[in-house]
C-alpha cells in the first residue's frame, strides 16, 4: 500500500481539478532527484558520522552529545522515510519500499510497512474521529466525548494532557518500536519476514554498540537520552500540522478535507530543513506525491486559489502551532476535570 492519496474529481470543473491543472501547469509535480541525491547523501553521512564518531569517542560521557547528535539524525532519517513512502523520490513502488524499509525497519527500528498503512489512513481522512488513527483515542485525547470515563493512570493523563504533552513524546521513539512489533506479531505487515529480519537487526546492532563501546550505566543514559530526544524531535514535526485543526464530518469534498484540517508553519529555509517540508501541510495533504523542494513553490498558488473559492487558509508560526495544539489538548480534556471534581 501507498501513501500516495489522490482524489477522483466527479467531475473536471470540480475545485481540486481546477487546482491541479494549475499546480501540473507549473511543473511542480515533476521529480526532483538532484535534490534527494543531496538530501539522501546529507543523512547518510549523518548516520555515518554519527556511529562512526560513537566509536571513536568511545567510554565516555562525551557520549551524550553523540546521543544528541543521533537524534536528530534519526529523526531526518524519519523524514526521509515519510518522502519514499508518498513516492517522492522515486517513481514505482518496489525501490520505494526497499530503501524504506532500510530507512525505517534498520535505521531507526520502525516497520516502515506498519507506518505506511497507518499514515495512508491519515492522509484519506485526516482529523476524522473515527477514521484517522493519528487521532484515535489513546494515550492522548483529541475529541471531548473520548475524554469521559478513564480512570487511573489513563485518567490522570487525560486530565493533565496539555502540561504532559511535550514529555509523552519522550517515549514516542519507543512506542513506535513496541507499536511495530505488535503489528509484525499480528501478521497485518506485508513482507513480514523481511522487515522483522531488518528490525531485529537494528535491535541487535544497537544494543550491541552500547554494550561494547560504554560501560553500563553509560548504555543506559546514551539509550534514554537519544531515544528520549529522538522521539521529542520526531513529535515536534508533526504536532504542528493538524493538531487543533476542525475535525471534519467526512462530508467535505477532498480539497476541503485536506486544506481545512491542516495547518501551514511558515518560515525559513531553516524550518523547511527541521520539519522535511512538513511545514507545508495544506499542500502536502493536497499534493502528497509532489517532492518537498516544490511545497515552497506551490504555497501561493495554493493560498491564493484558497482565497479565490473561499477556502480557510491556516498558516501561523511554529510556536504558535504548537500553542493551539495545547490549548486544543486542554480544551477537550476540560470534561474529565470537571467528571474528576464531581466525584
């Protein structure tokens, strides 16, 4: 499965038909492997220079800029990962899900089939309380009615989300391992055997590396600080993007669906870098097969078309985003306080 989700306009005079003829009139869905040469290059000597520098500082508590410097490479690596899966840099399927898996399943110890069937889901009904997964009810809540009721732990967190929110993603790096596994466990992932080899690969290396290169209580902190930074860099990534946004009724025809659940971070070329280009979400959602150096491109277009059809165009700074994604958090989790009060 792909994430690639393009719409079948009824008709060619439909609003998103009209878009897309001036979005392909300007080439911007064209290849661009020059850049992913370069980007790809850039993260793999990331990756090589990371443990070839691991091993070199060997025992030593230096090591914990190492781990740093680990995460945020396994976090771009993440990235990348997201481009193969939409078929961004390349253009079938079989050198897309081959470099994926080496990308998520070796690399950063995620089954990339797994993600792809999950953010596939996303990408058809992103913000749909009962279609998207990235909003399900789990550990955090974003629809009020999934907030009554829990008890416990789960309560607790339910009740202080908002002030949890940037901590939780301490253990984002491991619930997407523990989440993986289980669904290589569940047989739901093609090419089974394939990832689960690549993913216990990745488990066996890394330990292994730790273990030889630092003492034990060394292993340890290195592990809790890279996986920790890893899964705060990897959450602030996509936090910005639908977080607090409408939740849609499924209703909407696709450029609605896409363009009123998202959410734009402008800034510069520094932000396009940090976030992959997910910083522009609205086209991304629109376009998701158009290589990330074109969003930057396609952004006024895409605004301005907005503007001409009168289409709600969110775009904000990335402190704000994350502001409303908390004040959404405390918003819908207000009904379980006032619950736990009344008890």
């Amino acid at each position: 499965m792909t994430t690639t989700v393009m719409p079948s306009p009824t008709s060619t005079g439909s609003d998103f038909a009209v878009l897309a003829r001036r979005i392909t009139g300007e080439g911007l869905m064209e290849r661009q492997p020059a850049y992913y040469i370069a980007r790809l290059s850039i993260v793999t000597l990331m990756f090589v220079g990371g443990w070839t520098a691991f091993v070199v500082i060997g025992s030593s508590w230096w090591q914990l800029v190492t781990a740093a410097f680990l995460a945020v490479t396994f976090a771009q690596i993440g990235l990348v990962a997201h481009d193969l899966a939409h078929r961004q840099v390349f253009r079938t399927k079989r050198p897309s899900a081959i470099a994926g898996r080496l990308a998520g399943n070796l690399c950063i110890g995620m089954s990339y089939g797994w993600w792809m069937d999950k953010h596939t889901r996303h990408h058809n009904n992103p913000n749909h309380d009962d279609l998207d997964p990235d909003v399900a009810p789990d550990v955090l809540i974003w629809a009020t009615e999934s907030a009554l009721g829990r008890r416990g732990l789960k309560g607790f967190i339910t009740r202080h989300q908002a002030a949890l929110f940037f901590p939780l993603l301490t253990l984002l790096a491991v619930d997407l391992k523990v989440t993986s596994v289980k669904a290589l466990r569940s047989g739901t992932v093609k090419q089974r055997g394939i990832e689960s080899a690549l993913l216990i690969l990745h488990g066996v290396g890394y330990l292994a590396a730790l273990l030889i290169v630092l003492s034990p209580l060394q292993a340890i902190v290195f592990l809790l600080v890279h996986q920790s930074l890893f899964g705060i860099y990897l959450g602030m990534t996509f936090a910005p993007n639908h977080k607090g946004m409408p939740h849609p009724s499924g209703d909407e025809d696709f450029l609605r669906k896409q363009v009123l659940t998202s959410r734009n971070v402008y800034g510069n070329w520094l932000t396009d870098a940090a976030l992959g280009g997910l910083n522009y979400q609205i086209e991304h959602h629109l376009f998701p097969a158009m290589p990330t150096p074109n969003l930057r491109k396609a952004q006024p277009i895409v605004q301005a078309y907005c503007a001409e059809i009168g289409v709600p165009y969110e775009q904000t700074s990335l402190v704000a985003s994350y502001r409303q994604a908390l004040q959404h958090l405390h918003s819908v989790s207000e009904p379980a306080r006032a619950e736990h009060r009344a008890r």
